[in-house]
C-alpha cells in the first residue's frame, strides 16, 4: 500500500490581475511506508511546493493527492492539522522555532498539544531524543544561545516527538 499517492498534480499560482506561473504539471508518484525519497532539482523548480501540496500545508489546483488513501484535498483546514500533527513531521530549511519559548519547550509543544501520550513520556522522549542529537546541554537555553546546526537538531527532535508515520 501507498503511504502518499499524488496524481496529475499541479499548481499554478497567479501573479498581478492576469498572469500565472504554472509550477508543477502533471505530476504522479507513490511512496511506500518505509520509503525514503529525496527530491531534487535547481532552485525555483517546486521543491518546496511540491512537499507542501504532499502535506497538505497548501492546496493544489489540479490532481489528487492522498494520504493511506484519504484524499487530502477534499480534507478540512481542521482535518489537515490534525493529520499533520498526528501522522507527519516537519524539518523546515528555517527551523520556525518560538523564540519565547525555551529549545526543550519548543521540542515538547507538538506533542503536548497531540496529548498521545503522558506529559511524563513527552518529557522522557524529549530528552532521549536530545541525547541521541547531542544537543541534551541546551534544553533550558533561549533559541538565540545555539547554533545554526543546533537549532536544525532541534527542530528534528521536534519533527520526531509525536513518532510521524513520515517526515518532511
């Protein structure tokens, strides 16, 4: 079975009163469970847009996309959330960190608000999670007291937190 399936994808945005830009056309592809895909390609090819319309983050002009074959696109905004916080993890090329939040608290957030699992257990696998990236020093320091490549560390410990069925 398909974990995602995208069908004649596309997505066209449209710029000024008449003007579109087509980025992605008739895309089709499938990736299993356990699957690990990379896309690749120049900057401005539709990358980022292509892993968004997989997730559900924005919403396609053409084609079906499902997930465990539950057609995304007919999915409500409130559906969508509760399908990417319980089911997907998120590692951003900007870590969207909160800043008024401490790095332990921004890691546990997405699993507080799950509520899966105990607080005790959330705060247990956060710091195992920590341990396992060599970042368990900083779980008390403010965002702005680590690296660029600490932060990105935190923010796979936050993708991770909720145990997704897939990361993006």
């Amino acid at each position: 079975m398909n974990m995602i399936e995208a069908q004649q994808l596309e997505k066209t945005y449209v710029i000024g009163k008449n003007h579109e830009v087509h980025v992605l056309k008739q895309i089709n592809l499938s990736i299993r469970k356990g699957e690990f895909v990379s896309v690749m390609g120049p900057s401005g090819s539709g990358k980022s847009t292509l892993l968004y319309l997989l997730s559900g983050m924005d919403r396609l002009s053409r084609g079906r996309v499902s997930f465990n074959e539950q057609d995304i696109g007919k999915m409500s905004e409130k559906d969508l959330s509760k399908l990417r916080l319980y089911n997907m993890g998120f590692i951003f090329q900007d870590n969207h960190l909160l800043s008024h939040l401490s790095i332990f608290d921004n890691i546990i957030l997405p699993a507080y608000t799950a509520k899966k699992i105990s607080r005790k257990d959330i705060n247990d696998r956060a710091r195992q999670l920590m341990i396992h990236l060599g970042i368990e020093e900083l779980a008390e320091h403010d965002i702005t007291q680590a690296s660029g490549g600490q932060l990105q560390r935190v923010a796979i410990c936050r993708a991770l937190i909720n145990e997704p069925e897939i990361i993006f």
